[in-house]
C-alpha cells in the first residue's frame, strides 16, 4: 500500500487470521488417461501482525 514499517517498531496488535491459499496439481484421469491441471485450495490460520499509523513512513520512489 505504499509503506514500510519504521525501523525498531513493535506490532501494535497480533491476532490469527484465516488465510486461503491454492494450489495447482496435475491429475490423470484414470478412465481416459487424460491429463489436467486442477487448482486446489485450503484455509489455514496464520498470525499476522498489525502497526498503526503512526509506526510507519511512506515508501521512497525509487528506493528498494
């Protein structure tokens, strides 16, 4: 979103969320023999961590 995290700061807030994520696999179809790609997807819990506005600065255009 155009910010960084000011260095040496600490998440205001850290909670699980749910996070989905997919994945593509190939699969043979046994009666044809026929292959394909299909997109597999699951949901899995993750800890995030959140700062508020005034523990980051904008990015530099530019800068890496």
């Amino acid at each position: 979103m155009g910010f960084a995290v000011k260095k040496g700061e600490k998440a205001t807030y850290k909670f699980p969320i749910w996070k989905y994520s997919t994945k593509k696999v190939e699969k043979e179809n046994k009666r044809t023999g026929e292959k394909g790609e299909k997109e597999t997807g699951r949901c899995f819990m993750k800890m995030s961590a959140f700062f508020t506005e005034h523990q980051v600065e904008p990015i530099k255009a530019g800068a890496k």
